[in-house]
C-alpha cells in the first residue's frame, strides 16, 4: 500500500505542476471545485464536503458547516455559530443544521460557472470565542446559508484531529490526534516555498529538523530581534533603563511618514524605551527601533556596527550581516540603485533566539501579548505573530516581511516534557511565499517540536525494506499536498 501511495503523490503533484499555468480565474472565482464523500470513523457519512481549490496555492479548502455536519456525534463534535464576519467554532457541542450542509456543488469541476466567494482572509475564525488567525474564504451554500471554507491542514490542527485524502474521498479519525511525520513530510515537499527553515529545542539545544538552515537570506523585520538583544545588553548594563524617556530622533519622525511608518512620530516629543521595545516587537514599528538605536550607540551606523560585533561573538556565520536595525532594505548610493537587506540563515537565528531566551527570557512577556497599550503613544498596537492565536502555547516570537524576504517568521511554544520539565520549542522559517504559508508551515514545526519534547512524535520507518507509512504521517503528507 505504501508503495501504491507514493506513487499516487508523486503522479499528482505533477498533474499539479502541469495544470497550475492554465489555472486563470480569480482566487475568489473557483473553478475548481469539488463534492468529496466522507467517511468518519470508518462510517460513510450521507452526504459530502463541498471543496474549492485554491488557484494558485492548490490548496484544498472545505465547507466548515459540512464538516461540522459529518463530524456530529464524533470525538470531535463542534458546532459553528455566525456573527458579522466571524465564525465560531464550539468544541463539544452537537452540529445544529442551518441548511445547505452535505449538499453538493451542482456544478462540481466545471470552470463554466465557478462558485463565488470574497478573496483569501483571516479573522474571520474563532474557537470557543478566542480569535483565530488562520486564512480562509466566506460565501454561501447551495441554501443560501452563510459558510466559511478552510484550509483542511488548518481544520486538523483546530480540532486536533486525524484526516486524509484517499482515491477521491475524505476520511477522518476522531480518535487520532493530529499528528507530524517530518522526515516524510520532508521527502515530499513540505519545505518546497520556503528558503531556509530551522527548529528545535533551545533548552537544550536539539534540533529536531531544519531545511537549508545554512542558507543566508534576507531576514526583514525578524532583524528586530538582534536589536533587542542589544538594548536588553545596554539595560543591564545601567546605561539605560525601561522608565527612561528618549527623544524622537529627525531620523524616526521622517521614517514614520513613509509608506514603512507604523506609530507617528514627532521629532523633540519622547517616549519610553518600554513602550518604544513593545512597539518594536508587537507591531513592528521600525521607527521605534530606530529611535532605541540613535539613543544606544548616537546613530544608526554606530548601532549596526554593534549588531554586527554582536553576531561575530556569538558566533554567527559569516553570511549574517546588518546595515540598518530594522529590516528594510538599504538603497545604495549607485546610478542602479540597487537594495541590501540583513542577511543571516535560520541555524544562525535559532542560535541568536537561543542566547536571547537564555540571557533575557522577558522577552516572551511582551511577544506573548496580543495586544499591549502604549502609553508615550496614547494607542494600542496588536501583535503581527498570527501563530499566537492559534497555538495556546505560543510565546512570540517576531514576524518579518519584505519583497525579498518573503514572509518570514521566528516563533516559540513552551512545552513539558513527561518529567514536567518545560521546555522552549523555537522554529524559524524564512522565505515563505506569503503569510498563510508562513503561518500554516511554522504551527506545524512548533507542533512537531513540541510532540518531540513530549515524545509522543510520529517517527518513519527505519526498516529499510519497510514502504509502510503511519497513517498519521501518511494523513499530513496528503493534507499538505493537496
């Protein structure tokens, strides 16, 4: 069987690869759409799961009503309920119908008239009454009744469940938890839109897997952690303190009237360097980095030099290099403006993230936050992190994207071990082609880590002989793929 089912996979991703250049409609124009049968705990459900494709992504993306519907009277019972833009999830309740659930598209597979929804969004999820960040379409059923349509991968992880694809029809294992085979998922993909991934446990240091983590790349705002390294080093020192109110710098108030502006700054007004690290961390803001700078070293050219002597004792490769303390990219001073962006690989982070938790673990008070008031600013900022709303356990860390970079995300849980020792999972991810894959890659490696630290990780085969695959890897694979 095993063997059967690679070779379905492989067969598929090239039909993928081939028909993904026809592919022209609107991601909120399906033309791809399909009815599945279900099967639940190895019952055939009446009825189907309506599912649109994604165009370009070809990501698979369900009916939650009609997951809902065949998921009544499971292990993993939920009911939906509807406000505004928002869907509710509420584990444990019985599936009330509102109409429309198990029906089919009447119009399965044809481009002709395509089933129409709003463009790919987030928020629009929420579990047991908690904000949700995961990327999903809203429309309505064959009934006329609200529905949203999620990622399956996504729904596994909401519902902590077991599900897969097999020859056209979905199966579902509510007694399964969902569960992360890397080394499979590894030989299939799963790091093929990313540039550099890493994670690991930075209690004790051990890597549980990484995906070209030698890789220099553009790291974006994922920068401001260096910088905060740094400010931490000069508050221990007593050169500086939390309380202590600096001055806007000319440099932060022209930046904050860019287009890379995120708090409005006024040269000669002041701020605390708390609210100014909180508003470098939480949303991002690259003038209040810029204004710790100037007030650590006088300038942003003194504070790189520092970032950079910085990366060279702790031992950062020599593909780690900083020209500026926030991640944009630096124009050159040439006829061809070109741009130069802070580089580093994900085993250099994962090792800068390590020192930081180990030396300044405070940082997770503030990147565990979702929203924090500033009050040198009179405004609240939320926090960019999407993974802090959909894992319990997530402790921050920081997000960063630019043209170049991608989308890139560094993010931590903390998890016990069977001895209750807890431990701090980190993965980084550089490079994603867009924030739901971002999002979606590095909740999956913080799983696996923290199913790792727990020791209940689904491992492969080492047999060499064995084609066999657990079906809980095998279920991911397919999720991930399809």
């Amino acid at each position: 069987m095993g063997h059967n089912i690679f070779k379905r996979l492989t067969a598929a991703i090239l039909c993928v690869c081939l028909i993904l250049p026809a592919i022209t409609a609107r991601a909120d124009n399906h033309a791809i759409i399909e009815n599945l049968p279900v099967y639940t705990d190895g019952q055939l459900c009446d009825g189907v799961i309506k599912t649109l494709h994604y165009a370009y992504a070809f990501n698979r993306y369900v009916s939650l009503r009609d997951m809902g519907r065949a998921m009544n009277g499971s292990g993993k019972s939920f009911n939906v309920s509807y406000a505004g833009d928002t869907f509710d999830i509420k584990s444990g309740e019985a599936y009330n119908a509102r109409g429309g659930e198990g029906e089919a598209f009447t119009s399965a597979g044809g481009a002709e008239d395509p089933y129409k929804t709003g463009g790919l969004k987030n928020s629009l999820l929420s579990r047991n009454g908690e904000a949700l960040k995961y990327s999903c379409f809203t429309g309505k059923n064959g009934s006329g009744v609200q529905d949203v349509f999620v990622s399956i991968a996504d729904l596994a992880m909401i519902l902590d469940c077991n599900m897969w694809f097999e020859e056209g029809k979905l199966y579902i294992d509510s007694s399964s938890p969902f569960t992360v085979d890397m080394e499979r998922l590894s030989q299939e993909g799963f790091y093929s839109e990313v540039a550099g991934a890493i994670a690991g446990d930075v209690t004790d240091g051990e890597i549980f897997a990484s995906y070209r983590e030698d890789l220099p790349v553009a790291i974006a705002s994922t920068t401001k952690l260096m910088s905060y390294l740094l400010v931490m080093e000069e508050i221990s020192a007593g050169r500086l303190s939390l309380d202590e109110q600096v001055n806007i710098p000319a440099e932060a108030d022209a930046l904050s009237k860019t287009s890379d502006g995120v708090i409005a700054m006024t040269e000669g007004e002041t701020a605390t360097v708390r609210d100014l690290v909180t508003g470098a961390l939480l949303p991002s803001s690259n003038e209040c980095v810029l204004t710790l700078a100037v007030r650590v070293a006088g300038s942003e050219a003194a504070f790189v030099e520092k970032m950079n002597k910085k990366a060279a004792e702790l031992g950062l490769s020599d593909g780690c290099r900083f020209y500026n303390c926030h991640g944009l990219p630096v124009f050159t001073n040439t006829l061809a403006a070109t741009k130069m962006q802070n580089t580093m690989s994900a085993a250099d982070m994962f090792k800068l993230v390590s020192h930081i938790l180990a030396v300044y673990p405070q940082i997770t008070d503030i990147t565990s936050q979702k929203t924090a008031r500033l009050e040198s600013f009179s405004r609240e900022v939320k926090n960019t992190n999407p993974v802090l709303y959909d894992l319990p356990e997530c402790v921050g860390l920081k997000t960063g994207t630019t043209y170049a970079a991608g989308a890139c995300l560094v993010s931590a849980a903390r998890v016990a071990d069977s001895a209750g020792t807890e431990h701090t999972v980190v993965a980084v991810e550089f490079g994603a082609e867009d924030s739901t894959i971002r999002c979606t890659l590095s909740e999956i490696l913080l799983r696996y880590g923290m199913q790792r630290v727990r020791g209940n990780a689904v491992e492969s085969p080492s047999s060499a002989g064995s084609t066999e695959m657990p079906r809980d890897a095998e279920s991911l694979i397919r999720l991930i793929l399809q």
